[in-house]
C-alpha cells in the first residue's frame, strides 16, 4: 500500500471511526473532519490523496463542500467518494454533478467500499503516466501526464471523470462507444452508474469546453463519440 491520505468529511462519530479503523488496517493515512467547514479547510491545507464525504453534514453540505474543491485549481484533482443515505437517481446525479468522482450509500460494507476507494486512486495514477504523449484533436490539446486540456485561449478546468471520459473518446476519434463502454473505461467493471449519470457528465464536459464541445456527438440509440 503507498500510504495514501484519506480525509474522511463525516458528522456521524461511529461511522467516522469505523472507516478510520478499516483504513488504517489496509495502510492509508486518514483523517477525519466532523463539518463540512473543517473538511473543506483540511482539504485545501493539506491535500490529501482522496476525500471520503459525507452528503449530509452540519452548516456546510457535502454538494458545497465538493464544488468547493473542485472549482479551486490546488484541490480540483483530489477524487471525492460521497458517502451517503440518499441514494435515489436525483441525489447521484446531483453528486457527479458537483464533481464527484464515485457515489456510496449507507449502509455499505466496509470491503466494497476499500474496493471502491482503491479504484479511484488507481484511476487517478493511471490517468497521469509520466512521458505519456499528448493527444491532439482540433484546437483541443489533451496532455494524460499533466491530467490538463487547453485550447489556443489557455487551460479548460475539468474534474477527473471528465477529463477521463475526454480522453477516453480522443483515443480514438470517430469511433463509437456505448455508455456502459465508457463506464467501463473510467470508473471500471460492475460500476453502478445509470445511463443517464454518463448522458450528465458529458453534458457538463460540453458546457466547460464550450465551442470544443461540439466535437462529441451523440450517436443515438448508442452512446458517443469525438471527431472534428
């Protein structure tokens, strides 16, 4: 295990501590902050390597907390997992939709969860090789080592799925992939992500690249794909 910082934002003690302990035993560092006002300020002072983050927190919510993080270039590559009670279809659209990078209700198992937790620091260094070449698709400049897009006016601020699925469909340009394909791609295999979450997210990648966006298109009846 590499050590990694786990910061764990959660107002419930024995939830808190039951992560913390199941953790600790599999090598990460956590820590633990019981507000979102504390969490967020952890985060930003010490950038941990991943935040566990509760939806439903006292003063400052999980959704504010997570776009916190994310609209700010120091902490936006740090990948979130919320962890929460509300797990109808809104509430996970409404956390990708904030940034976050994988969504686990309560109850969870503690094992599931550690799976979960290595998944998303295993994408996040699989997404920054070192030497990797950039990749080159109209104006847009997509660089995997630096995890950066830019185009002729200066860098695009994305969030690490949406720079994964970015990625994923430059690789090849003009070809089709369906939704469960890109899911695949990006979060690994038996991920519980509706169609519609993946329809979310590259919706919210088109807007932040803005006339760039126009080269996804939708295939319909089967999912996406990128080309001039």
């Amino acid at each position: 295990m590499a050590n990694e910082h786990v910061l764990i934002v959660e107002d419930d003690e024995d939830i808190a501590e039951l992560l913390e302990y199941n953790l600790q035993r599999q090598g990460y560092r956590p820590s633990c902050a019981a507000t979102g006002e504390d969490g967020l300020r952890e985060a930003r002072e010490g950038i941990p390597d991943l935040v566990l983050l509760d939806l439903m927190l006292p003063g400052l919510s999980g959704l504010d907390v997570c776009r916190a993080l994310k609209a700010a270039k120091a902490t936006a590559a740090i990948p979130i997992i919320m962890l929460t009670a509300k797990g109808e279809e809104e509430d996970v659209v409404a956390g990708f939709n904030a940034g976050a990078d994988d969504y686990v209700t309560k109850p969870f198992r503690p094992k599931i969860l550690l799976a979960r937790v290595q998944a998303v620091l295993r994408r996040g260094a699989a997404a920054r090789p070192d030497g990797e070449e950039p990749l080159q698709v109209g104006a847009l400049c997509i660089h995997p080592g630096r995890h950066e897009v830019s185009d002729d006016n200066g860098l695009i601020e994305l969030t690490r799925t949406e720079f994964s699925i970015l990625q994923f469909l430059a690789s090849r340009p003009g070809w089709v992939f369906t939704r469960n394909q890109i899911v695949r791609a990006v979060h690994g295999d038996d991920y519980p992500v509706t169609g519609r979450s993946v329809d979310v997210q590259v919706a919210a990648l088109r807007r932040k690249l803005g006339a760039h966006g126009e080269m996804i298109h939708t295939v319909r009846g089967v999912g996406y794909k990128m080309g001039d």
